[in-house]
C-alpha cells in the first residue's frame, strides 16, 4: 500500500474550476470516501490521483519521496541526452569530415528523415519534455512521457545507426566487401537478427523487472513494504 498525497490540487476546464486547490492525504491502510453534491469534483479529483486527468495546478504524491521527484529525474535525463545529441551533431559539421557530414546530412536529411524529426525529435523528444514541464507532478503524464520516449528509441536506433553504417568512412572500403548481407547500404535485417533484437530488448526489461523487485530504491520504514 502507499500514502497518497493531495497538495493544493485544482483543475479547470477552460474558465470553469471543478477541483478547487484541495488538500488531502491518505495514509496507508486507510478507508476514505469523497462524498458531496454531482459536480462538486468527486470524480475529478480519482481521475488525477489515478493518473487518468491532467491536473492544472498543485501536486499529487505516491510515496512522497519516489514519485515527487520522478518526473525532474526523467526530464534531467532527457535534457541531458538532447544536449549530447546537439553535441554530436555540432562537431560533426564543424570537423569537416566529408563521411561523418554525410552521416548527419542522411540521418536529418535522408529517405528517413521524418523518422528522426517526426517520431525522434516531436513525439520523443517535445512532447515528453513538455509533459514533464507542465506536469511533472501527474503520474498520468510522467507514464506517458516515459511510454514515448521508449517507443521512439527504436525509432531512433534505425535513423541513427543504419545511416552512419552506410557511409563507408575508409576510401576503398567498399571494394573490399562482397557478398550481398555485408553491403550495408542494400542490408536488411533477417529473422533471426530480429529475433536477437527482441531477445535483448526483452532481456532488458527483465533485468528491470527484477532489479524494482529485488533493489528498493527506498528503505522501508517501519510496518511498511519496500518499493522503488
């Protein structure tokens, strides 16, 4: 079980306030009812705790100490690996290098150029920056930003990896390969490569899985049950 914690929560619609700045913590173990009129933001309030509503002002905390702070964890992350992407592509055009600006001109320019602007760059990267802005404290918009930028690194993987491999960095370098699997610009993936990806993706998760099982962040206090 968790303690749930309400600070100054409100939410409007348009110019109309239906969760007016409440205040409420529920500790664990404990049996409460919101009871009041229709319309009065009984509804409303569950939607936020469950994740399920925005919320426009105030916080929600489960567990205080993991979830308060979760959203500023991922949007530090996620800054950081935008800053480092910025990096990579600033001096890569400011070397010069005829092979690596060739790289970067096909990453963000190339056949898959909406994959590396539209998926990696808006849905990857924006709109999770934006939710965990704007809502840091919803654990409704922290889950989401989290899904996106999980299902855009696949995304990313194929513009950034496949690119850069079909720009031979060695002159001559292509004459040296022969057989069909090992050109990398006409190279496709097989069955069983696919199967690896999915097998190691998998494997991740798994050591995820087990590691929020088994490694509590938290230490539990006293009576209550460890968690991440």
């Amino acid at each position: 079980m968790s303690v749930v914690i309400c600070k100054d929560l409100a939410k409007r619609f348009g110019d109309s306030l239906a969760v007016d700045h409440v205040n409420v913590e529920i500790q664990d173990s404990e049996f409460m009812v919101f009871v009041g009129p229709s319309g009065c933001g009984k509804t409303t309030t569950l939607r936020m705790i469950a994740g399920l509503e925005s919320i426009t002002s105030g916080e929600i905390r489960i567990d205080d100490k993991l979830v308060h702070y979760l959203g500023h964890v991922i949007r530090f992350l996620l800054a950081v690996f935008l800053l480092l992407e910025g990096f990579q592509f600033f001096v890569g055009y400011m070397t010069g290098v005829v092979a690596e600006i060739t790289s970067l001109n096909i990453i963000a320019f190339g056949p898959y150029w909406w994959v590396f602007w539209v998926f990696h760059v808006f849905l990857g990267s924006f709109i999770p920056l934006y939710l965990l802005v704007r809502h840091h404290a919803s654990p409704g918009a922290v889950a989401l930003a989290c899904f996106l930028i999980v299902l855009t690194f696949i995304a990313v993987r194929l513009n950034m990896v496949i690119p850069d491999q079909a720009v031979y960095k060695l002159e001559g370098l292509e004459a040296t390969f022969y057989h069909a699997r090992l050109r990398t610009a006409e190279y496709f993936p097989n069955l069983t490569e696919w199967l690896v990806s999915v097998w190691v993706f998998s494997l991740g998760m798994l050591a995820f899985l087990l590691g929020s099982r088994w490694l509590p962040l938290i230490v539990a206090g006293k009576g209550e049950a460890e968690h991440v």
